[in-house]
C-alpha cells in the first residue's frame, strides 16, 4: 500500500472529510487530494500530525515494504495482529474514547491558534455594532419626538390661522 | 465657556459614532488581513 492508499483509508475509517483532514492539518482540501493520489508527499511536520491523528506508527504511514512483507509471510502478519489493516502494533486505528472527548477542545484551541483574527475581527464588529445600535433607536425616538412637537406646533399654528 | 460649548459636539461625535465606526473598522481590516496572511501562509504542498 502507498503512502495516499493508507491515507486516504485511515480518513475513510475516521469518517472524516478531506476538507476535515485539511483542516485539521492547516493545509489546503486539493493538498490532501494530491498526498491520496501519491502526487505529493506531506511534509515532515505534516506526516508526524497525521501520525497522531489517527493513532498510528510513523513505520507504518511510511514504509511500503512493511506491508508487502506481511503479506508474503502471513504467519508475521497474524502474530502483529492487526497489523495488515490496523497499523499501530496491534492497536486499533480508530482514536480511543479519551481521544474522542478531548478532541473537541484541542480542535478549538487549535482552531483559535490558527484562526484567532476570526474572534478578533468579528468580535471588534460586533463591539461597534452594539455601540451604534442604541444610538439609533435613541435617533429614531428623538425623531419621533420631534414630529410629535412639529406637529403639534404646527397643529397650534393652523388653529391660530383659521 | 466657548471651548465648552465647542468641545461637547466633539466629544459626542467621538464616543457615539467615530469610536463604534473605528471598531467596526478595525474589524474588518482585522478580518480582511488576518484572511489574507492566513490563506498566503497556508500550505499548498503540506
């Protein structure tokens, strides 16, 4: 198996999207697209996170020969488990329920590290916003207000004149 | 007095349009930047 098959079969494993991957590893969905395709190999950075995210050895990610020697002498693949399909020593792939729960906050930190201008920026709208709402509902009252006195002004003038 | 008088309309323009307005702003440079350096930095190749 390459590089991209084991990829893209431990992603399908995980339910995840590419744009999920991609995410998660701050590259682009067509980035990932091209590492499944074994066009383009990530960077090292990027190999070792993929490593971590899916629970898997590096051995594992990285190594074809591994693989094929497993497959030619079954005995080795039955004793490391599962080891043709679940590539960490026997371990399963998919993450354990510990990893489940915290992944929600480690993706948001993660996400605040990446993305933090997102809070900044929409956060600095939002502040104005709320500032210059008030003032326009005191804007429009006062504009009411002073219709009412217009007219009534204007209601005393025409009384005045008839 | 006069500075008084002249310093009021200031102030209110400041603290109830140009302050909102500036944060507004500010937000959407922050966001338009922050997009740009985010998406230029982002790596292609992984």
């Amino acid at each position: 198996m390459t590089f991209g098959e084991k990829l893209q079969q431990l992603r399908q494993q995980a339910g995840w999207s590419q744009d999920l991957l991609a995410e998660q590893l701050d590259v682009s969905r067509q980035a990932v697209s091209r590492w499944e395709r074994d066009e383009t190999l990530p960077e090292t950075e990027k190999v070792v996170r993929i490593a971590q995210l899916f629970d898997v050895s590096l051995d594992y990610l990285l190594r074809q020969e591994q693989e094929e020697a497993e497959k030619a002498s079954p005995r080795n693949g039955e004793q490391t488990g599962q080891a043709g399909q679940g590539p960490c020593h026997g371990q399963d792939n998919a993450p354990s329920s510990e990893e489940k729960e915290e992944r929600p906050l480690a993706r948001l930190l993660r996400f605040l590290e990446r993305r933090w201008y997102l809070f900044v920026g929409w956060g600095l709208i939002f502040w104005g916003l709320a500032d210059i709402l008030p003032l326009l509902f005191v804007l429009l009252a006062a504009n009411q207000a002073m219709g009412n006195i217009i007219g009534t002004i204007a209601g005393g003038g025409a009384l005045l004149a008839s | 007095m006069q500075m008084a008088s002249n310093a009021l309309p200031v102030t209110l323009f400041l603290s109830l349009i140009a302050t909102p307005l500036l944060k507004v702003v500010a937000g959407v440079l922050i966001l338009y930047f922050g997009h740009r350096h985010w998406k230029n930095n982002r790596s292609e190749n992984g």
